[in-house]
C-alpha cells in the first residue's frame, strides 16, 4: 500500500468507529469521501474538533497501562492545533496548567497542538511532563530529580540558569518545526506544591520534601486514524504509590526510605526487620494525608483499583474487551490486596493511543 492508501485505511477504521460512537452512523460515507479527496490532495487530512476530542478520548480508553480510565469520557479537549509560534504554544500551556490545577480540584484535560504533517513534526514539548524537578550532578551526588538529568543538562546549555535546589521547577521547552527550542519559566504562583506532613509523625516535615499537584505528561504522541499529534499534553491527578512508592522511594529517584526508617527508629541493617516495607507504608500515608489536607485531588491505590473494576465493568456492558498491561496496572504497593493481582489482561495495542516517541534531546 503507498503511503496515501494507508493513511486512509487508518482514517477509515477511526472515522467508521467515531460516528457509531457519536451515534452519527449515516455521515460516514460523506465523511470518508471528504477526508478521501483531503488525502489525495495534501498527502494528509485535517479532523474535525468532534473527531479530535473522540480520539483522544478514545486513546485514553485504550491505554493498557493506566488504572484511571474510569473516567474517559470527562477528558476535556483543548483544540491548539492553530497555534504556530513558540510564544503562543507557551501561553497554551499555561492555560492548560491553570485549568487542570483548578486550585486543588484537578480536572482531566489535554491540549492538542499541531500534527506532524509528512513525518515531519511541526511541534515538540522537550520536557517529559509539563512540571517537573530538575536534577543537577554534584561532587557529591545528585542534587534533585535524577531522572530530570538529561533534561536539566539541556537547559543549561540554552542558557537557563537554576537555583540549585532539590526542587526547582524546569522551564518549558518548545521547539517548532526544525528551530532551535526556545525556553519559558513557568510562573511560581501557576505550580501548586504539597508539603508532605504525617498525621503522626511530627518530625516527617523535618525531610523538608515537597511534590508537585498536577502531573502532566506532555512527551507522548497521541495517534488519531494515522494522524500523529507529536505535542498533546494531558493531565490526570497522581495515585499516592506514584509519589510515595516511586517518585520519593526509588534509589534512583529521591531515595528517602533511609532516611523515613531511621527517624522511625527501624533496624535498617537488617532486611527481615522489613523496614523497607514500613517505610515506604508511612511514606505513601503522608503522600494522602498531605494531599487531602491541602484540598488537591489524589487517589489511594486501593480506590483506584476499585475504580478499575467499575471501568471493566462498564466496558463489558458497551461490548468492549478491556485491555491492559498487567505489569503496570498492579500498583507497587500491597498488589495482591486488590484484584487485579489476581487476573490478567490482554496487552492488545488498539488505536486511538498514547505512544512513545523518540527523545528530541539527549
Ligand atoms: C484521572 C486520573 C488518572 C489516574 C489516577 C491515572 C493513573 C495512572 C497511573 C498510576 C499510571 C502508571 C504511571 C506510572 O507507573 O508511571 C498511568 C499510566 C498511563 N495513563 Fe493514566 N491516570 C489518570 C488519567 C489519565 C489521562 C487523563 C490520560 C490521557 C488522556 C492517561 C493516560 C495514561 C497513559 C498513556 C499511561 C501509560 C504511560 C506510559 O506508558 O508511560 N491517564 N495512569
Ligand atoms: N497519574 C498520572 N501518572 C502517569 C501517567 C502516565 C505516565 C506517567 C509517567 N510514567 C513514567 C514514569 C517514569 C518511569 C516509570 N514511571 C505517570 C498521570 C499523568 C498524566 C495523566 S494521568
């Protein structure tokens, strides 16, 4: 097949299944005709905002490795995809910020900038999620995010200068078509911060440790009937295992549970005292606790998972087959006390979805 006829192969199947979602079977064929001659044409076709919003909802619904798809169809659709400089892309994503932080009531959104048009992309947002901790190498050891590395190196070389801090927000980096990225400071009053506090504890607010309200993945390529958005920043609100089990618990992330078990009082130098376990417990604990408190929204593991069941119900009775990747979808804390531990799913790639795509940067 040449190139055209696969993009309109791809635009058929999510065209004919868009319209019998949006219960609008009988503008199918006057549709495909229209996007048929479009391909013909200019080698690629333009969706329309319904159908935009449908596949990128769609692709929500579809991605294996997310607990959260309970709620797929409450995506809210920002359509950015006439948006041309790096100054207007920067004020998008501003918005989007604004928006989804909501002061703590966080709301499911996505911005859609341009598609890439012929294998070239037109737009590329460097960093991996819209806010997110730098991390810098020091004589003695990483100070920060390490896995914000890469990232902060880049930045540096672009003449972006940082505090220095376990906690300094990276700019935005936009890059448009072939031009060297531009950077943009985001705001401080537009990043809402948690401080993590314990119920019990007192001396947990003695780690000084803070996370960011909204996580915004903004390096992924949402893929809608061939069509590739290679910038479509989403949003959701953290299930606390990301923050506590991972973000704060990895060695190779900010590696606290030392440090949480020792003023614990636990026997670290012995793993069978298992006070890795309890560590990381308390830790996920103070995540909720800190959240809740502070009125931003965050999900336990638990709910999550219970949320989960209801979607595979759900999907059942709209003759759907539920896919997902086992592997991801059991959380890293306590997985056999939910059921998904004790099922299994078929990890079948369907489209609309969310992809990898190559680092623009290394
Ligand atoms: C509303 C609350 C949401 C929650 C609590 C949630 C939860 C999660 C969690 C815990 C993961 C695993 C992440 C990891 O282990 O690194 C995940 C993965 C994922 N989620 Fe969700 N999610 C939510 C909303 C969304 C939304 C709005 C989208 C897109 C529109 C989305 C798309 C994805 C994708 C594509 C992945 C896989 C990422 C990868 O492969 O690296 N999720 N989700
Ligand atoms: N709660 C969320 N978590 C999430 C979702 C998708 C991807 C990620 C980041 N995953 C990659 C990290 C880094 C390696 C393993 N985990 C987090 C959401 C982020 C954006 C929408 S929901």
């Amino acid at each position: 097949m040449t190139e055209k006829e696969t993009l309109f192969h791809e635009a058929k199947q999510f065209i004919t299944a868009c319209y019998h979602e949006l219960n609008k079977p009988d503008i199918i064929e006057e549709r495909l005709k229209e996007i048929k001659s479009e391909i013909n044409r200019y080698g690629y076709y333009e969706h329309t905002y319904e159908e935009l919003a449908c596949g990128a909802r769609a692709a929500w619904r579809n991605s294996n490795r997310c607990i959260g798809r309970l709620f797929w169809r409450s995506l809210h659709v920002f359509d950015a995809r006439h948006l041309a400089t790096e100054q207007r892309i920067y004020e998008a994503l501003l918005n989007h910020i604004t928006y989804a932080t909501n002061e703590g009531k966080i709301r499911p959104a996505i911005t859609i900038f341009k598609p890439q048009i012929k294998q070239e992309p037109q737009v590329r947002i460097w960093n991996h999620q819209l806010i997110r901790y730098a991390g810098y190498e020091t004589e003695n050891g990483v100070t920060g995010d390490p896995a914000s590395l890469s990232l902060t190196r880049a930045c540096q070389e672009m003449g972006w200068k940082g505090k220095g801090s376990r906690f300094d927000v990276l700019p935005l980096v936009i890059q448009v078509q072939q031009r060297p990225p531009q950077w943009f400071e985001i705001p401080e009053e537009l990043v809402l911060e948690v401080p993590i506090r314990h119920p019990e504890y007192d001396w947990f607010e003695d780690l000084n440790i803070k996370w960011y309200a909204v996580p915004i993945i903004s390096d992924m390529c949402l893929e809608i009937g061939g069509i590739h958005y290679t910038a479509s920043p989403f949003n959701g609100w953290y299930m606390e295992t990301e923050i506590g089990a991972r973000n704060l618990a990895d060695t190779f992330r900010y590696n606290l549970l030392p440090e949480v078990a020792k003023r614990m009082g636990l026997e670290i130098s012995r793993n069978a005292s298992l006070w890795k376990d309890k560590a990381l417990v308390e830790l996920n604990v103070a995540v909720l606790h800190s959240y809740k408190q502070d009125g931003v929204s965050i999900v336990d593991h638990h709910t999550a998972a219970e949320q989960f069941k209801q979607f595979e119900q759900q999907e059942r009775d709209s003759g759907r087959k539920v896919t997902g990747d086992w592997t991801w979808l059991i959380p890293p804390v306590s997985p056999a006390t939910t059921h998904i531990f004790h099922q299994t799913y078929e990890n079948r790639m369907l489209k609309p979805n969310y992809f990898y795509q190559d680092r623009p940067y290394e």
